[in-house]
C-alpha cells in the first residue's frame, strides 16, 4: 500500500493540513503515517544513557501516544479515514532529517506539512525546515494553509516553463487528477509582451499529449509582470483546489522564468494547497 507521510510540529496551523492528508489519504486508499520529530533533552551537556536506561523507550511511548492524541482530537472517530494509520515518533536532533527518513522508511508518494495563515505574509510552520524539504525530500511536498478545508479536486494547476521535467512532474500529476476525475490546466507566466509564448506553448502540448495519458489537459499563457499574483489569480478563477510547480536546479548564471525559491515563494503567498515537485527526485517518486 503507498502511503502519504504528514508532518506535524502540534501548532493549530498544521491542523488543516492533517485533515487534508486524512482525507485524501482515505480517498486515495493510501496508508495515511502521521510523524513528529522530537529530540531527547540532555542532563548537564551530556546525553542521557545510564542511569536513566529507559528514558528513551519511556519518551518514545510519550510521543506516540501525544501523537494519537493529537489526531484523534482533530480527525475523530466520526471523520472518514484511510484505510490504515500509522503513528511514527522519530527521534532526530534535526527536523528535517527525521521527516526525511521517515518518509524514506515508508516510501513515502508525498508529505504533507501545513502552513501559517494568521499574518498577510504567510510563512510555512515548521519555516526553514519546509523550505528545505522542498529542495531535499525524495518525494513531492503538499503544503496546507492553516484555513484551507479539503474538497473534491475538479481542478487542478500546474505552472510550466516548457521544460522535460516539467513532462515528468505532469505525469506524477495525472495520478492525482485521474484520481478526482480532475482537469488539469496547464499555465505560462511571461512578463514578456514579445516573447513567443503561444507557440511555445503549442510545442509543449503535443509534447504532453505524446507522453501523457488524460484527455482533460488544458493549455494557457497569462502575460504579467508578477508571476505569484498572476498564477495565483488564476487559479482562483478557474476554481483549483490545487496548485502544482516544479521546484528546478540552478543552471550556470542563466535566470529562468520559474527561478530557483519561486516555488517557495509560492509557498508562501498561496491560499491554495501547493504540490511541490523537485526536479532532483522525479526519478525517486513513489506514485
């Protein structure tokens, strides 16, 4: 069974996106693994062994219990739920790397991690941690607005700038979409009026329909001179309930379109959920 891995730091923020991530597991008939990273404490600068020999079983029974708490608090026992959940505490003195293995342990097809909405400028919960999951995770990351409820996906974002990655990412998309029964809508941003977006965007559609199977696909070029609100006004005005971008590697002094942090930019703007795709891990995915 494949499985979606949510990572939670307990705040209310990170609320949201548990019930998304139980939710979409349950509809998916995905294994729904529920973690938080936590450190043990050290006495006197040093760690903790004898004479406290079961500290760290007693901790990691702590853990796994505040978790389920933590889940059952908010999903209860009325909600719809996968068809298995898994409570797994892991113990790491860095975050990041204990949501990493984590989702390596369990093949993870994507983690789920919420985002801040209480201020204007939205920041992700668990702020740089995210941010480098993002670039590092060996699997798609979903962020979740803190007042972002779950629906049904009709429709769905991804944000192109013509490139062969952007193919693989939109064949790990279709998953989803064939899923939902969803369209996907395919869109450019330029902020440049002469640059040959149509024709561009020509070449890119019979490069999809050529190596992706879905017959709902649709194609648009927006002309703006700001990439975030434009991507985001669109998706809003077609109805998304998601938005899906490919976080790409910096290549020589060349400044791309979709540069290097724009996807955490993103991130942090958007109202809607945001799949992430990292172009280091198309080939690793476990859709």
């Amino acid at each position: 069974m494949k499985s979606i891995l949510y990572a939670t730091d307990y705040s209310m923020a990170s609320v949201s996106a548990l019930r998304y991530a139980n939710s979409m597991s349950h509809m998916l008939n995905m294994r729904l693994v529920l973690t938080h990273v936590y450190d043990l404490p050290t006495v006197l600068g040093t760690q903790l062994q004898a004479p406290f020999p079961d500290l760290r079983k007693d901790t990691t029974d702590h853990e796994h219990k505040k978790l389920s708490e933590f889940y059952e608090e908010y999903i209860g026992e009325k909600a719809l739920r996968p068809q298995e959940v898994v409570f797994e505490p892991v113990e790491n003195m860095s975050v990041l790397s204990g949501i990493i293995s984590k989702s390596t342990d369990w093949h993870a097809s994507m983690i789920v991690v919420g985002m801040k909405g209480e201020s204007a400028i939205k920041d992700l919960v668990m702020g740089s941690t995210a941010k480098k999951l993002i670039d590092k995770a060996p699997c798609p990351i979903l962020t979740v607005p803190a007042d972002h409820r779950f629906e049904q996906l009709t429709d769905l974002v991804y944000a192109t700038d013509f490139e062969v990655e952007d193919l693989k990412a939109l064949e790990k998309l279709v998953d989803l979409a064939k899923a939902w029964n969803a369209h996907i809508r395919v869109v450019h941003v330029t902020m440049d009026k002469e640059y040959a977006g149509a024709s561009q965007m020509e070449w890119f559609r019979e490069m999809v329909s050529q190596k992706v199977d879905h017959d709902r696909i649709h194609f648009e070029v927006v002309k703006s001179d700001n990439i975030i609100h434009s991507l985001r006004d669109y998706s809003i005005s077609q109805h998304a309930g998601m938005i899906a971008m490919l976080e790409r590697i910096q290549k020589g002094a060349t400044k791309k379109l979709f540069h290097r942090d724009l996807v955490k930019q993103m991130a942090s703007n958007s109202r809607l959920p945001l799949l992430s795709f990292n172009e280091r891990n198309l080939q690793t995915l476990f859709f």
